[in-house]
C-alpha cells in the first residue's frame, strides 16, 4: 500500500480509535502484503510462514496518480506463484484513483481482471481496490464508482473487497452501502503504533462492522502485517458461493419472486448528460447510470427528476434547459419499486415507466 498516506491516514486516526475494542473479536488467520519493494522466493514467503503469517495480498498493479495510466507489478506473477507454492492463501490488490468516476471505475476493474490473470490469480479468489486517493466531493457518488468497480471484479468470477483507511473511509465513502451489498469484504487499516509489531494488538480493533481483514501493522518483520477476523480467501470457493452481491433475488429472477416488494433509492448528485424527447414526453439520460447501450430503456422520465446544482441544492426553476451546452444536474429524490435485477443492473418503475440502470448508483431493500 501508499506508505506515506497510509501514515497520514494513522496520524490522524489516532486518537479516535486508541481505545476502540469490539469485544468477542479475536485473531483468527495473520498475513502479510505484498508489492514491488518485497521479495519474491519460496525461502522468502517460508520466512513469513515460520512467523505465523498463512495467506499474502500481492499488488497487481494501478492506475491514476502516481501509478500513471496503469502500472503493473512486475513481481506479481512470481509473488502469487510462491507465495502459493508455500501453502499461504493468496489475493491481489490494484491501486484506484477514480475518484467518483463510474467510467474510469470501470476502466481500472477491467484493468485489475486483467493484471490478476496475467499473474496468474485464480478465479474466485479476491481482489481488492485500493482506494486511498483521488476521491470526489460527494460520499454517495464515490461509493457508486467503488460499488462499479467490485461489481466488474465479482462479474469476472473474482471476489470483491475494499481497502482503505479510517481516516479516509470516513470523509469519503458510505460504508452502510458497501456492507450492504458485500458483507464483510472490508480490509481496514489502521495502526495503534508504526513500532515493529509481531502479532496484531487485538484489544485496539477499530470498531467497524463488515471488518474482514485488520491491517494492524506497516512494520510486521518489515512489511504490512494484516489480521484475517472473518472466515478466510477462500481461494477453491467459487465467487458465487462467498461474495455474492446481496439486496436482490437471484440472477435474472424478478424481484417480484422475492418475499416482498423491493425499492430502490439514488443518493448522488448527476449529471443530465442529455435530455430526450420520445412519444411526446421528455425524459433525462446520464450515460454512467444507464446500461448501455443508451435507447429508450435508460430514459427517465423528466418527472421524476429534481434539478439542482452541483452540490444537489434544489434549484427554484425546475425548467430543463435542453441540451445547450450549459452542464446540469439532478437527483433523484423517490423510492422506486424495483421490477426486476440482476447482478449488475437493475429495472425500477419511475413515474409509472420501466428503466433500467446500473446497479451500484442504488441503494435496494
């Protein structure tokens, strides 16, 4: 991970969890990380084994900041291969700086499926996005770049997970919907101390729900050391069977099969990319929420819209301007019945029409 930011995120989380504990929590499975400044041998990962340490997170690659366009460890492939040939469980981790970005979210998963499988990381085991950079201004808007980009990990027949700091999850990210949709695929750092730390000091566990794995350590025997609180990588269960996305029936079934009707509601601020006339009504079309490509399906209807500014202000005159280069924005304030979804998008009934849109802009119980 970013060492410099990650002690930034530390310092300053500090003194707010020092004293959380969440009693019941223990360790369960102790690992390490992984990226280009670590070893890559057999006798290397043995090392970490005799200290106790059973699974290793490698770096795959990245892409904004300073990673560049994208960035691909060039140790990847001989980390996961020996880390594995040593019996230690393995996953990956890709650096995203997208901000609030749905299409460049999408970009970098495609990216991170891509870099797993050229080093060698197995279908089903996990892949993190790395998000401790570059967020936007709006906490429901990153969460729904974060949500596209597990949504394409899971979809590629990976396991999604998010790392991030405290620090940083708290400015910038609405975790009730990722723990919503991915229980337990948290991987949280934060350290009670940048000393040389063996073993991880339980009794400082951030208290956080939906905590998979505790990055308690930037100095265990060297590297980050982490501590697994919930199940394990499950490296031979298949991503179906582990980190199903959850808030809908199954795949391709309506959600009118379910228990009881579902609803959906959108909590960002969007853009209006452009505005459509159809059959004599208008509607409003943002080409990251609708599933391309962009027809008639994706079209909401102009009533259910609410105009704002950018920082979602209901705006007095809710005139659309139509499509004159001027930028506009929009909420969508309702709860809207849910028709039916599948993994990645899903179809609700607005002003009595059917759209579809992606899944990850909703929020669905």
């Amino acid at each position: 991970m970013n060492k410099l930011k990650r002690w930034v995120i530390a310092s300053i989380g500090a003194v707010a969890f020092l004293v959380a504990t969440i009693s019941g929590v223990s360790a369960n499975t102790l690992g390490i990380d992984v990226a280009s400044y670590q070893g890559t041998t057999t006798s290397y990962f043995s090392q970490f084994k005799s200290y106790g340490d059973k699974f290793t997170m490698v770096k795959l690659g990245g892409r904004g900041g300073g990673e560049g366009s994208h960035y691909v460890n060039p140790k990847a492939y001989a980390q996961i291969h020996n880390a594995d040939a040593v019996g230690m469980q393995t996953g990956g981790y890709f650096w995203g700086e997208f901000g609030d970005s749905v299409a460049e979210a999408s970009y970098h998963a495609q990216l991170a499926v891509q870099d797993a499988q050229n080093a060698g990381l197995a279908k089903g085991s996990y892949i993190a996005l790395d998000y401790e950079a570059g967020a936007g201004a709006n906490k429901a808007n990153n969460t729904t770049a974060i949500l596209t980009f597990m949504d394409q990990i899971y979809a590629a027949g990976y396991k999604p997970m998010l790392y991030s700091g405290t620090y940083y999850v708290n400015a910038n990210i609405d975790l009730n919907r990722i723990n919503a949709r991915y229980p337990n695929a948290l991987w949280l750092a934060w350290y009670s101390t940048t000393t040389h730390q063996a073993t991880p000091p339980m009794q400082y566990f951030p208290n956080y729900s939906n905590v998979k794995i505790w990055q308690y350590a930037d100095n265990h025997y060297g590297v980050d050391g982490n501590v697994m609180v919930v199940g394990s990588l499950d490296n031979n269960t298949p991503a179906e069977d582990v980190a199903k996305p959850t808030n809908r029936p199954t795949d391709e079934q309506p959600a009118a099969t379910a228990d009881k009707t579902q609803y959906a509601t959108f909590s960002g601020v969007y853009v209006a990319d452009v505005w459509k006339k159809w059959q004599g009504k208008y509607y409003g079309v943002n080409k990251d929420m609708g599933i391309p490509v962009i027809d008639y399906n994706n079209y909401m209807p102009v009533g259910a819209i609410t105009l704002t500014d950018k920082y979602g202000h209901k705006l007095r005159n809710q005139y659309i301007q139509g499509n004159n280069g001027r930028m506009e924005y929009f909420t969508l304030d309702g709860k809207y019945k849910v028709l039916s979804q599948t993994a990645t998008a899903v179809e609700v009934q607005m002003n009595g029409e059917p759209v579809w849109m992606m899944k990850s802009f909703a929020t669905i119980k």
